[in-house]
DNA sequence: AAAGGCTCTTAAGCGAAATTTAAGCAAACC
DNA sequence: GGTTTGCTTAAATTTCGCTTAAGAGCCTTT
C-alpha cells in the first residue's frame, strides 16, 4: 500500500509517515504544495490513498484535491487540517475528498479511517453470454456484437434460461414453468414462437441458429462459446 | 435515494430525518434496536446508506452494523453516537462502517458525509448529465441546456434515480422502493404521471424522448450521451 | 379562518405493444 | 409416404403505459 502524504510542517510529517511506515504502508512525503501537486500528478496511478494538509505554501491542499479528481475519480484522499468549521469540512469533502480530519487528530483513528477507504468493495455482475450475444441480469439488458438488443419479457426470460443452461438440454415442460406458469396449458406453440422472435432478433442470416432444436425434447445453447 | 435511520430518541430521528426527507431521501426510521435490525436485514438492497445510533434499546448500532456486513458488503454505514473515544471510534469503523459521527454533530457536515459515501458507492460523482440535461446532487438543481429547470422534490429523486444508472434499466418496482416507498402499492400509476411530468419538462418537442420505456419492466436513460 | 397555490396521488379511457392462439407449411423420423 | 414435431405467419386478445383531469393534503397569504 503506497501513501502520498502532503504536510508542511516537518514534525507532523515524520510522525504520520513513521507511524504509517510501521504500519506497513510505503510514504511518500511532500513538503509544500508545488512539491505535492508534482508529485501526486505524476504517480497519481501508484498511490493508494492521499493525505492532504489544507494550508501549504506553493499550492493548497484544495488545488491538489481538485487537480487529482480531474485526473483519478476513484484514489481516496484524506484532509488533515486545523482548518475546523463545519463549512470548511463541508467544502474539503464537496472539492473531492473521502474524509476530513481536524487536527489535532489521534493516529490511531487516522489508520481506523484509511483503513476504511483501503477496504476494497468488489462489485459482483450477473453476465451471461453465447458468441457475441450478452445477457446482463442486473441491467436487463441484451447485447449482440456490442449493439443493444431489446427484447421483451419474455424473450428475455426465454433467453436467460436458456444461457443460464448452456450446454445443458432445456426441456419443454421445464421452460413453460420457469418462463410461463406451472398451470399453463400444455398444448401450445408459445415457446416456438418465442425460440422464433429470439432467432429473428439475435441470428444471422444464412448461420446456424445460436440455439438448437432438440426434436422431441426442448433446446439447447452449445458450451463452446 | 433511500435511507435507514436507526436512533431511539425521537426528537433527533425526527430532526435527522426531516432533514434528510427535505434533502429528497426516501427515510425509514427504526426507533430501537431491535426493529433496527429487522428492518436492515429484511430489505438490505433496497438501502443506498445506513445511518446508526451506537447505544440503542434491543441491540447495539454494533451489533446491527456486523449483521448488516456480514450480507453486504457495500453499503455505506455511518455512526452517529455520543460516544467520543478515540478507541470508540477506532472499534466503530473496524466493526464496517464508513464514517463516524460524534454527537453532537452539524446536521451539514452529515449531509456532505453522507454524499461522499453516495458517489463513491457510484462512482465519485455529483454531477449526473444526459445530452444537454445537468443534474447536481449537492446543491440539488437540474439545468437544461444552461437553464435551470424547477423540478419538485418527486420529480428531482426520479430523474436523479435514472441518470445514477444510465445505460442501465430502472425496474418499476426498484423506482417505487426508492423514490416511493418499500410498501408502496404497487398497482398504481404514480410513476407514469411523473415520468410523464419529466418529459414535459425536459424534452424537446418532436424529438424522441430522454427517457426510454421498457415495456413491462421500467425505463432507461441511454448511455450515449 | 378562508382562499389560493403547489405537490402528490388516484382513476379512467385510449391506443399501442406484447402475448397468445390458430392454422398452414416444412422438416425429421419411422 | 405417413406421422409427428417444429417453424412461420397472421390475426385475436390481453396487458401495459400514456395522458388527462380531478381531488386530497399541506403550506402560505390575506
């Protein structure tokens, strides 16, 4: 974990950074703002978090935020500042900032709140896909060849079983109570219409079929793609 | 944008969220710890952010707060306590929430906290746009093409929904659990009149509109501009 | 206290789109 | 070649969203 600690005053400095560097993280210090701005735009993709000082001859803490949310929407940057009203933490945190402390502050909480912001958040996505068809769950929505595909309800249903299945044999009766009701009448031709509407709309011509016929058993979408 | 309150003294809830409701959140409050519990856990998705007393009747903000993380890992908590040790707020965060407050606090500097969390948990941004349309969440207003456009509360929460997840589909029962309520009938038409007032309001006459609808699931701002 | 305005919600008719049915045709299997 | 099963199309039916108008609730003004 790489830290960018921009701070003036040399004893605050050595104490953050000592105390970080035991902690096990790599600090980077800057002394004034020029020095700051430099260098969090020029590294700006190797640090994992910033440490802004408000006040610093060169360059204010507020320029750098705002110079690195121009840049870098997602690197988290703390203020720690004397700098103590409502309205400057309420302005700090508007420029950009993840979190504000006014100093003086306990290190300990400083390391609890960068702690909080190094907790990494890992989005999860529902994607299913056959070829360059794309099926996204979440979004609801169809890709084919990258271009959107709009389908209705129940195509879209249809087709989710079907990726969500791929390679494995999706039968009739077992469509109908997925994508219809249990109690639907059994004797119909809903799901061939259906397959037909997906093939009108996601096939190409003169191709074989994404999905296949299986004769007296359902469909199936193949596993090699 | 929805949120949970969990705080046994009614005058703060009602303080916080009144506040919070003339901000345009959608706010659920639970009045012990207890019902706090319940309520996070029975409709954990639908929550964009937390906000937890520590010391409550039934169960602990701590205890509600590893219950919460140990289903989501992403939802933002906040504490807001009278407990004011460095050590209290070392162990709040370290338990999983994002920020903590100390009581007494300037309700200002929870909204900004509070929005921190919001685009970081979308992608570090205030500002949400689709061609020439401009929404800011911090100082709440919608531009037209460089004019301001008056948007009542409903109006400024749906549009805002929307243009969060643009190029994704707004589902009709996501848009009622947001901007409505959780149990809000759902037969009703509400969402059409006011995607209906949007329209009127920001599209451009003979032109297809801002807003898509997806037939018998929602609507969708696309993601091209 | 009444009047007016604003926001939010409900309800109903209309029209368009989605879904289902039905029927004739084509392909596969025996 | 006959039978079964699936394909395709068009028409019938149903559902869903759009649009209006009107009423309830609340706040402000007089």
């Amino acid at each position: 974990m790489r830290v960018l600690l921009v701070e003036d005053e040399t004893a605050i400095a050595n104490f953050i950074a000592e105390g970080l560097e035991e902690e096990g993280f790599a600090v980077d210090v800057a002394h004034n703002g020029k020095e700051g701005l430099r260098m969090a735009l020029d590294n700006l993709a190797e640090y994992d978090l910033i440490l802004l000082d408000w006040m610093l001859p060169g360059a204010s803490g507020i320029e750098i935020c705002r110079a690195i949310r121009k840049e870098n929407q997602t690197v988290p940057v703390i203020f720690l500042t004397a700098k103590d009203t409502v309205d400057d933490v309420v302005f700090g945190l508007e420029t950009g900032a993840n979190d504000y402390l006014r100093k003086p502050f306990a290190f300990e909480e400083l390391l609890a709140r960068m702690r909080v912001l190094l907790r990494s958040s890992t989005g999860e996505q529902n994607i299913f896909s056959y070829a360059d068809i794309e099926l996204d769950v979440a979004t609801h929505r169809v890709l084919k060849g990258g271009k959107p595909v709009e389908l209705t309800q129940k195509e879209f249903a249809l087709l989710e079983l079907l990726l969500r299945n791929k390679g494995k044999a999706c039968r009739r009766t077992r469509i109908i109570e997925k994508v219809w009701d249990i109690n639907f009448d059994h004797d119909t031709s809903v799901i061939d219409v259906y397959i037909n509407f997906l093939r009108k709309k996601l096939d190409v011509p003169n191709q074989p079929s994404f999905v296949q016929t299986l004769r007296g058993i359902g469909y199936r979408i193949n596993d090699d793609a």
